[in-house]
C-alpha cells in the first residue's frame, strides 16, 4: 500500500509538473504574442505619415511600368524553369517547356506560401522529376544542382553589391569574397561534371557513422553505389552547365530589374543603380531566414532599409516594396496554386512516366 501511495503522490508531482510547464509555455506565448502586437501599433502609429504616404503613391501608380514589372517576374520565373529543364536534358530526360514551367511554378508557391515551405518545395519537384522519366538519383542530383546554382547567382549578385558599396576608396575590400565565389564555382563544376566522384568520401562517412552506431554498413554501402551508379550516367557538357549557370543569374537579375521597375512605378526617385543592386541583395539576402514563409515582414523590412540607406524617402520605399511584393510574392504564388492543382488533378488521372 506505502509503495502503491508513494506511485501516486509521483504521478501527482510529474503531472504538476507537466501542468505547470505547459501554463508556463502558454502564458511565455502569450507574452510574446502581446509583445509583439504592442511593437507593431507602435509602429503603424510613429508610421502613420509615411504609410497614408505611400498610400496616396499607390493610388495613382505608372500603369505601364507595373505591366513591366509584371512581365519582368514572369521572365524571372521562366528562367528558372528552363535552368531546371536544362539540368534534366542533361541527365537524359526530356521535358516540354509548359511541363518545366507549371512545376516551377507550383514547387515556388509551395516554399514561400507554407511554413517549412523549402520542406515541401524540395519534395514536389523531386517526385515530379520522376514522373518525367528521371531516376530517383537523377531527380536528387537536379534538385541539388539548381538549388546550388541558385544560391551561387544570389551570391555573385551579393558580391557586386558589397563592390559598389565599398566605393571606390575600397575596391579591393571585397577580393577575399571574389575568391571565395571562384572556387564555390569550381567545386560545384568538377561535381555537376563528375557527381560519381562523391562515392568515396559518401562511403567513407557511412563507415565512420556506422561504426559509431556499431552497426554494418554493407546495405548502406550497396545503396550509396547504386546511387552512384545511376549519377555515372550522367554526361554533362561544360555548355550545358554554362546556360544553366546563365539562366540561374538572369533568374535573379530579372527580378532585381522587377524591384527597380516598381520603384519607378511608384515615382520613387532619386536612386541610382547601385543603390538598387544593394537595396535588393540586402533584401534577397534576408530572405534566406525561414523564420515565416516567403520572408514576409523580414524582407519588406530589409528591402525599405535599404531604399530609406539610399536616401528614398520613407513613404516612397514603403510603396515601391508593397507594389513589388504584391507582384513577385502574392501574384506569382497565386498563380503557383493555380497550377499545382492542375498539376495535382493531372497527377491522379494519369499513371507516371
């Protein structure tokens, strides 16, 4: 009876505490959540100004140069598309462009609509992938690849702006950056070339986790080889790496040139071109935080900084973001959904490739 009282008087103490963690967790987000409201009335209202600003800007836009903008994203997204298509043709499977088109779309609206958007990105072009005809290997090398060279372009595009914000008094400021980027291109070429050179050092981390884990590795081992067996068949050209290289860069620029088009479109003025570049890569830059989905609020913010460091008049910057996030964000993520539930519908009618 001591042992079976003692039992309970246990259990009452650690649901207690259990209870009590859980009162602590809630009122610790309540407490944020208030905070957090608090922070933002306080904005809007030291804001109130420049935001009935930027309103009175966004009521009489420049039509023609929001159709540009328009037009500019679509371009962007087309890019990118055709980069991925690119690295497909080059492991031997062939995709129509309008197939390429609708999956970058739908796999863009899946990363920056959903929390741990990336997650689900990632996931949905790899199955399709397979659907065209790719290997599971060739569909992981691809995802990969275009992921890498994204990342590679937004980082040149970060390297010219810390170029010209170092002025010419510090040219040489960014040259350790310049070398870095060189060889960051260097390894992802021998790799896109020769993806079967990563056996080794893959077989060599199998065995050393196995190991720790004491446990064999010869399954392990046996996939890793038909992994990369599967990768040997791939021949990529240097041209092929080349235009995907070329696309992964103008995939950005065209957007950067959407920013500088819905600067304009609002009649933000006195800007320069480098002022752009380095408002934008400061932007895109804070975009690689996935605290929320699509960076909103911490790109806005970061894009507004930037404008407002340039000497663009608060209300001014505030309206020039909304109009391009409304157009890169909302519009092309809305257009994203439309296509991944023709793509879904497609998906169950039809068997895969």
């Amino acid at each position: 009876m001591d042992d079976v009282s003692s039992a309970e008087h246990e259990d009452v103490g650690l649901s207690s505490d259990g209870s009590a963690r859980a009162g602590m967790s809630r009122r610790t987000k309540v407490a944020i959540g208030v905070i957090t409201v608090t922070i933002l009335a306080v904005e809007v209202i030291l804001g109130r100004p420049f935001l009935a600003s930027a309103l009175d800007h966004l009521r009489a836009p420049r039509w023609g140069l929001l159709c540009l903008v328009v037009l500019a994203e679509a371009a962007s997204m087309g890019l990118f598309a055709r980069m991925q298509r690119r690295l497909l043709r080059a492991a031997g499977t062939d995709v129509q462009l309008q197939q390429a088109l609708a999956l970058a779309y739908a796999a863009h609206s899946l990363s920056i609509s959903l929390p741990g958007g990336p997650v689900f990105s990632t996931a949905f072009n790899f199955k399709h992938m397979q659907r065209f005809g790719a290997s599971a290997a060739i569909a992981s090398w691809c995802v990969a690849l275009s992921g890498i060279l994204s990342t590679a372009a937004l980082a040149m595009i970060g390297l010219l702006a810390a170029f010209l914000a170092s002025g010419s008094g510090g040219a040489g400021a960014p040259v350790e950056s310049i070398v870095s980027v060189l060889a960051i291109a260097a390894v992802v070429r021998v790799i896109a070339q020769r993806p079967q050179w990563l056996a080794r050092p893959a077989i060599i981390l199998l065995n050393l986790g196995y190991r720790i884990l004491r446990r064999s590795a010869d399954a392990g081992r046996e996939r890793i080889e038909s992994f990369v067996a599967q990768l040997s068949l791939v021949q990529m050209r240097g041209s092929d790496l080349r235009v995907a290289t070329s696309w992964a860069i103008g995939n950005w620029a065209l957007d950067a040139v959407g920013f500088s088009l819905a600067c304009l479109a609002v009649n933000a003025h006195h800007l320069s071109v480098s002022q752009l570049i380095i408002a934008y890569a400061g932007g895109m830059a804070a975009s690689t935080i996935p605290l929320v989905p699509g960076g909103l609020g911490i790109v806005d913010g970061a894009l507004v900084l930037g404008l407002v460091a340039g000497r663009t008049p608060a209300d001014d910057a505030i309206a020039a973001v909304v109009v391009y996030r409304l157009i890169s964000w909302a519009l092309v993520a809305s257009v994203g959904w439309v296509l991944w539930w023709f793509i879904r519908k497609g998906t169950r009618a039809a068997p895969p490739t």
